[in-house]
C-alpha cells in the first residue's frame, strides 16, 4: 500500500514516541493474533488500532483456534510453511523454548523497556539470548466462589480440596437443583488440563512432574494420590462433562449460576462482573485449594512475538512494543481483567480497584507454579500431552493414580532419552 500523506504526516509526528515509520517508508498492512476469545479481541484490537492511526498503518485481527494446543499445532504448521500471513503472534508462556527459531530478537525494538516487567517473565522469553517475546499478561489459577451461596450455607472459603469438596456437596444438597453443579474446571485432554492437574499434584506435595535439574519425578505415591482425588470428584461434585471442558466451557456454566465453584484464569472475573452478568456481585475469587502440602496456582500467560516471516519486522515489533506498554497494560487489566506483568501496575488504585484479587491474592501471581517447559525445551509438548493423558485416564477411570504415574514416568523416559 502507498504512504498516503497522512499516514507519512502521523508517522513524522509520532518520530521520536511509537512510530518507527519515517518519511519515505511504506506504511504497513499488519495481521495480529489477539487471542481468541471475544473478551481476547475487543481488548486488543482497538488499542492496536489506535497504534495503527498513530503512525498511519493498518491493523486487522487474526482468528487464531482458542485452545493453546491447537493454536500451537496451527502456528507450527505456518513456520514449516514459512508462512508470513500473521505479523504480531500471542504465545503461551510454555512456548518459547519450543518455537524460538521462528521469532524475532526483539532486543533492538525494546530498548531496554523491558526492564519495568517482572524479571522471570521477560527470563522466560530469553532464549540463546535473545529476546524473543515481552510479556503481555501473566495468569495463575483461580479459584471463583459463589459468595452468596456460600454464605447461604455458612460455609467458609475452603482452603483444602476435600473442604471444596464437602462445601459443593452441601449447597448441592441444599439448593436440590438438577442444573447445580459443584465444581468446574478443565479436564478436556489438552494443555488446560495439564494446568490443572499440575495444581492437584503440586498441592498434594507430588511435584512439578520434571524437577529443576530435569530429573522425571512424577511417579510418587502423592501425584498419584492428587490424580485419584480429582477423579472423585466426577460424577459427585462436577458433572461427567467436566472431562470434555476447556476454559470458556466451565465458565459458559458458572457464568449462567450453574457452579459454586470454577478454577478459572483472571479474565473469568471481569466476564463475571459485566452489567448483564446473572452473577455479577455474586462472585468471591480465592487461592485454589492445598492438598495438605501448600496450596498452589499454575503460572500461565501470554507473550506477544514477532513472526520471524512477517514482511514488515519492524512495524510488528513498534506495535508489539506499544501494546505491552504499561498504558495498555493498565487498560487491559481495567477493562478485560488481563493481570499486568509490569510490577508498578499492581499499586496502581484504579487496577485493585478494579480487580480487587489482583492486590489480595499478588502472591499467588508471584509464587505461580512453572510447568516444566525450561527443562524440556523442544519436548515439552510432548511431556505435556502425557502428562494431560494420564490424568485424563485417571479422571474418566480408566487407570489410577498409581498406575497411571508409573505408566507416565515410562513414556517420560521414552521422550527424554539421553536428555531433554
Ligand atoms: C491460559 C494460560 C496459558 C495456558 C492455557 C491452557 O491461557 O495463560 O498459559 O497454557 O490457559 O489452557
């Protein structure tokens, strides 16, 4: 497309801020990946095309699948293909290490900005030393209540999964509702289930499935012990379609009054309180359950990336940078409830106000658990998809925890071979 005379007027104007067009260059046509969800888009696109007016560019949005295996699958088919179709990539916190040769070093674009975001999260987009993605919104795993309810039934916010348990059970009991569901969370075989069944294990004292040091530790009797307990609790508390739920399915049912518990992200809180919510002003957010060891939240997020196919790098990593800016960061926490990664943000009054667990619960954001993606690099989907297999396994009854872990330690050892 030809530089009209306004785009070059905004892009001289903007020189020296976010533009890094200047005179004489071509403005550029951009495809983003804001996510996939509606809430994804409608906090995304218009900030990226106010970036697009300001330096006389123009932005569309991408549909990208809304499960983090698919879009990983997608993603992967288009760098083989070497496809250029998308500029602006979001990528999960466990990618990095998995698709590090198709991404842009964004170092020379950052200049130095990232160093107002939290330290591990930016570390988790280094690779090989560069910088291969800055971090967009960080996420942990929640634990959403019915407040009313639970004060209905004078129940106090359980703080183990067997209190969870007791606490769905007796307002099932009381409410006699065919349509109540006590608990809902993702058990579909896929990343999401990983999240959560990392959380059970974790919360048992069963591990991180991979140690540190890239040791397979899954196989103990508390991981197994963590896998059974979730599988109690289909058929009793959370209905056998739990086993096919990702993330917007078990809020589809708890944001219609359906559940008295979901483990969810952040965004689910935001979604919660809209004006037409059924559970708006209903909704309490605490820290997951422990297990008897301590209680413990996934680290998930997203990263935003340049496409190392992308034609047009530069404006790509100009807009990446303007919208992991603490400007937009602050409006995507305020409107869309998406958790900051830039530390400051978390003091800021209109943000807590706003997400009144983004200040109550910040150390379950800071002490979030790591899946083993660092450790295994290039075979941690494959680790993944293992893990979520077994568990899934355990879940629908077709293994126990026991067995399962075993059987798991045996295909971990498979993938690795001599190293990760
Ligand atoms: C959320 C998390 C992401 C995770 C995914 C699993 O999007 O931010 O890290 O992989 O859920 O479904």
């Amino acid at each position: 497309m030809k530089p009209t005379f306004t785009r070059l007027f905004a892009s001289l104007a903007l020189a020296g801020g976010f533009g890094v067009l200047s005179l004489g260059a071509h403005a550029a046509d951009l495809t983003i990946d804001c996510g996939a969800t509606a809430n994804d888009v409608q906090n995304c696109l218009p900030y990226a095309e106010e970036w697009a007016k300001k330096t006389g560019n123009t932005v569309k949005a991408y549909t990208a699948p809304t499960s983090s295996t698919d879009k990983l699958a997608l993603l992967r088919q288009q760098f083989a293909a070497k496809a250029s179709e998308i500029d602006v990539l979001s990528i999960d916190v466990v990618w990095p290490g998995v698709i590090k040769d198709h991404l842009v070093d964004l170092k020379k674009y950052s200049k130095g900005a990232e160093s107002k975001f939290f330290p591990a999260m930016v570390a988790n987009n280094v690779v090989g030393g560069k910088l291969l993605a800055m971090p967009w919104f960080t996420d942990a795993g929640l634990l959403f209540y019915r407040k009313d309810l639970l004060d209905k039934y004078k129940i106090a916010t359980p703080q183990t999964w067997d209190e969870l348990a007791a606490a769905a059970k007796k307002v099932m009991d009381g409410e006699k509702s065919a349509e109540l569901q006590g608990y809902v969370f993702q058990a579909k075989a896929y990343e999401g289930l990983t999240c959560d069944a990392l959380e059970w294990v974790y919360s048992f004292g069963g591990g991180t499935i991979i140690d540190k040091q890239g040791n397979i530790t899954i196989n103990n009797a508390k991981a197994a012990k963590a896998l059974d307990t979730a599988a109690s609790w289909i058929g009793t508390i959370a209905p056998g379609g739990v086993l096919n739920y990702a993330e917007e399915d078990a809020r589809g049912v708890f944001q219609n009054g359906h559940a008295v518990f979901m483990r969810n992200w952040p965004y689910a809180w935001n979604l919660a309180q809209d004006k037409d919510s059924v559970i708006k002003g209903k909704v309490g957010v605490a820290a997951l359950p422990s297990g008897g060891s301590s209680k413990a939240a996934a680290l998930g997020g997203w990263q935003l990336a340049v496409n190392k196919y992308s034609k047009n790098v530069d404006a790509a990593a100009d807009l990446v940078m303007y919208l992991a800016s603490a400007e937009v960061q602050k409006k995507r926490a305020l409107n869309g409830s998406y958790n900051p990664t830039i530390p400051d943000l978390y003091k800021d009054a209109d943000v807590v106000k706003a997400n009144p667990f983004m200040g109550q619960l910040l150390e379950v954001f800071t002490s979030a658990v790591a899946r083993p993606a660092t450790e295994t690099g290039l075979k941690y989907p494959q680790v993944s998809n293992a893990f979520w297999d077994a568990a899934h396994d355990v879940l629908e009854k077709k293994s126990n925890g026991t067995d399962a872990v075993k059987k798991l330690e045996a295909k971990l050892k498979t993938i690795k071979r001599d190293k990760w």
